[in-house]
C-alpha cells in the first residue's frame, strides 16, 4: 500500500468572519468526523494534515500542500466554499472527497464536483478509498453505509487535533463528545428523524471524561448527540461513575419530554450547565415538548412554566424555534413567541427559517413536489439568511414582517436588560449580551430588515422569491462573491446552482450507480 498525503479541511465557517461572536465560538464548533477520518487515516499508515477553517484565519495560507488525497467537512451553507477547494485541489492533482451534512443531503450535487461523495461512513469505507483512490469525473462515486458507526476514536486519540483547533478559541474552550447516534424522534423537518437510535459504547465515553480531566482543571463538553439523555439513566450512571461529582462542564440538546425535575436535579448534580430544548413550533411537535394536543397559548404557557422550572437548576437554556411550518398561520405563532419572551425572560431564543436541505428530512420531498423550492444557493441555506421553502400560508412581505416584528421584540434593549437581569452568572449574561448585539440579534434584524425592503423595492428579487424567475438576484450574487473572495476564482461553473429535482433524477457515474 502506498503512503498517501492526506489533507482534512473542517469547514467551520463558510467565509472570513471576524464577528465577537465568531471569535468567542467559531473554533468551539469543530466536527467530530473529520477528528475521527485523520485518526483512521494515520491508522492505515498515511501521513494527515488537518486544518480547521473558523472564519479568522487566511484559509489558503492555511491549506494543506502536497497532498493525495483531500477530505472536505462541510455543512450545506459551505458548499460553495467546499466546490471551490475542490476544483482547486483537483487542479493540483488531488483526489477529493466530500463529507459532512452537505454529502448527506445533496449527494447527487456533490458528485458533480468531488471524485467521492460519503454518508454514513466507516473505517473501512475510508480504508477502501484509499487503497486505491481514484479519478472519478466528471461525476463521482457516492459511498453510504447502511448505519452510523457505532464505535469512534475517542478523545486521547485525536486529542491533538483537538487541542490545535482550542488554541484558535480565546475564552471558552469546548470539547465535542457524541454519546449516541440518530434520533428516536420522528419529527419529519429534522434531518435524524430516518436515522436509527443508536448508543455508543459507554467504555470509551467513560475514558474520554476520565482523560479530559487530565487535560483541564474543568473541562467544558458538548455533546453532539441530536437528542442527549434519551436513555437517561443509563447516560448519566455512566458519568457519575467514571468522573468526580460535578468535576465537568456539560452543554446538551434535549426534549422537553426528557427534562422532569428529578432528571434536572440529576444533570445539575453532574455539571450540566447548558441545555437546547427544541420547541420548534407552537401548532405541532407536541411529543417533543410533552405537551400533547394543547396547541398555541395553551402550549406556550406549559412551555414557559417548563423552561422556567428548567431555569431554576440550569443556568442556560436556549429554546430552539422554526418560523414558516406549514402548521403556522397569520400573526398568532408570533405572537405566542412574544409572549414566550416576555413569560420567560432568562432563555434565549434561537429561531430559525424553514429549510428544506435536499434528501436531508422526509419533509423535503413534499416541498418539492409541490414546486415550493427555490433555487437558493447552498451558501445561504443556514437557517436565516434564506428560506428555500415558500411559505404555505403567508405572502412573502406579510412572512417578513412577523419574522422582523418578532426579532425586534426579542432583541430590544427592554428585553435584553430583563435576559440579564433574570441570569444570576456573570458568564450567562455576558454570553446572552454577546449574542444578542452580534450576527445572531442586531444582525439578524439589520439582515432581515433588508430583504423585506427588497422584496417591494426589487421587481428581480421579487419575482426570484415568487418562484417567477431563477435568475440569482444581484444583492445574493454579490453577498456570495464578497465571502468566497479569492476562491470565487476556482468556484467550478455551473456550481452557483444546483438540479432542484433532488428525489427524481438518478445520476450514473463513471465508476458506478449513485445511491439515492
């Protein structure tokens, strides 16, 4: 076998950023899975540079020289980005391989630009490329095994890429963990909800705590988990049994279902000083937040008094929504989320727009087939800078509007002081503040604000939302050019736009069928 140079690039940020907010976090968002493919690689005897992309530095000083073969991690909203690298690696002879997210949801896409397109993948599925990686174009081989692997590098060993990423951090300083895969959830908006629930191995998840506290006098853990603590005691016996009492930091995405008072008691006990809950939508999901039929007021009110009771044992809480569900009609949903602000004043909210990302959710399909998808380039596909999916119930201007109304509400200093005020840590309410007067408040309105004025004000950008026109409107075009700089110069043609038909069409590629 032939010792390759491989390259492992983490798209963390889908362009230079130099927000606080991208300062304090960015490097904290490192993936798991491009850890987990320099550890395999190295294994399999080749040589691995990994470099982790957070927006700050100059990413093509930073990229790897020289190299074979190169893998790509990249979320939908870096896909441009990931085309570009490619098609300029591929000039310099390498061999290039997408994974991530975007592999994921838009496979038949990432073909056109990567000689390897992977899902779910193991070992041996990287064992198998590089054995004897190969030229495929003009369209590549897409590669997905049937489940998650169930068995992982644990944290000594990729602790030095670990650690290389954290030094890039300036205050926190995150380490991810997974302890399961999948979702036992079937919401259908969610990208895990066809993924089988799967539990990783406790033993090595018991290692990886008992490491970490040679490493820091506090370590601080996210776990990766779509939904942690779903076998809750199992989870949580087996931290109280490889690590001190409350010797760790945890940050969690749970259910509200999964949060009862004796569980929270458990999770402060155990260091858990951070929990995501998703509520999502205040006319549907009532499994997730455990409150059955009751629907918008009535639910919020459940809601707030279970976040509020969270609050009391965690000390941050962000409750995730997602504006522009076919269930939401007229100004009510916003409301109800105004009035969750004001009954709920420590949480922070994080809101989303609806997002079909491709074959990611079983949704997606139904918005394609009724032609609700707009042609977006994947460097928007976030969760706010644009929504793909036309609205079912509102126009676009009315949509904005509540979306703007309802931003303004959460980010007015009123609210901001009443977040401070409601948090007892000094770090809880710096964090609340920062995030509230970056990108993800302040910005977001200024953001939005602006699309609302061009959808009246640009006869173009109007008809590119109705869906009348697939013309790219100049303010997205220009946006897109500015962030990719001076790799907009290698972006392939025809890479702005992807085939919308993502559930029809089969792609045959040179060295094999493409699975769908």
């Amino acid at each position: 076998m032939k010792k390759l140079r491989v390259g492992i690039i983490d798209l963390i940020s889908k362009s230079p950023n130099s927000s606080l907010y991208a300062r304090a976090m960015y490097a904290n968002l490192m993936g798991i899975m491009p850890q987990v493919v320099a550890v395999w690689a190295e294994e399999l005897g080749h040589e691995v540079t990994l470099v982790a992309y957070t927006g700050r530095e100059n990413l093509v000083a930073e990229l790897p020289q020289d190299v074979d073969v190169v893998f790509i991690s990249a979320f939908t909203q870096s896909a441009q980005l990931a085309y570009a690298l490619s098609n300029r690696f591929r000039h310099e002879g390498a061999i290039t391989i997408l994974g991530g997210p975007h592999a994921r949801a838009y496979p038949m896409d990432g073909c056109k630009y990567f000689d390897y397109v992977l899902g779910f993948t193991h070992k041996s599925t990287i064992k198998n490329i590089l054995d004897g990686p190969e030229q495929h174009r003009p369209l590549g081989v897409h590669i997905a095994e049937k489940i998650q692997p169930i068995h992982l590098p644990g944290v000594e060993e990729r602790w030095k890429y670990i650690e290389a990423t954290l030094k890039k951090a300036p205050f926190l300083k995150i380490v991810p963990l997974v302890a399961s895969m999948g979702c036992p959830y079937t919401c259908s908006f969610c990208v895990d909800a066809n993924v089988p629930y799967q539990q990783m191995e406790f033993e090595g998840l018991r290692k990886d705590l008992q490491f970490l506290l040679t490493k820091f006098k506090r370590p601080l853990v996210v776990w990766h988990d779509p939904n942690f603590g779903v076998k809750f005691d199992e989870i949580l016996s087996m931290i109280e049994d490889a690590i001190p009492t409350n010797s760790m930091d945890f940050i969690a995405e749970n259910s509200l279902s999964l949060l009862k008072e004796d569980n929270l008691k458990r999770l402060q006990k155990n260091g858990f000083n951070a929990l995501l809950p998703g509520i999502e939508s205040w006319f549907d999901l009532g499994g997730k937040s455990k409150t059955g039929q009751r629907q918008g007021m009535d639910k919020m009110r459940d809601v707030s008094d279970h976040v509020n009771m969270i609050m009391r044992y965690i000390p941050y809480v962000q409750t995730n929504f997602v504006f522009g569900m076919d269930s939401d009609f007229g100004a009510e949903p916003f409301e109800v989320t105004k009035a969750f602000v004001d009954r709920t004043p420590g949480a922070f909210p994080g809101y989303s727009l609806l997002t079909a990302f491709g074959q990611a959710a079983p949704l997606n399909e139904s918005y394609y087939n009724d032609n609700r998808v707009l042609p977006f380039p994947h460097h928007f596909l976030n969760n706010h800078h644009a929504m793909n999916v036309k609205p079912r119930n509102y126009e676009w201007p009315e949509f904005y509007d509540h979306v703007i109304d309802v931003s303004k509400h959460t980010w007015s200093w009123k609210a901001i002081g009443r977040r401070w005020s409601a948090n007892n840590r000094y770090q809880v309410k710096l964090m609340n503040f920062m995030r509230a007067v970056s990108q993800e408040g302040f910005g977001r309105i200024k953001y939005h604000s602006t699309i609302r004025r061009l959808l009246d004000e640009d006869k173009q950008f109007r008809a590119f939302f109705e869906g009348e026109s697939g013309i790219l409107p100049k303010f997205y075009m220009d946006m897109l050019k500015r962030d990719l700089g001076e790799m907009w110069e290698w972006l392939p043609e025809g890479a702005i736009y992807h085939d919308g038909d993502v559930y029809q069409k089969k792609i045959v590629a040179k060295a094999g069928k493409l699975a769908v």
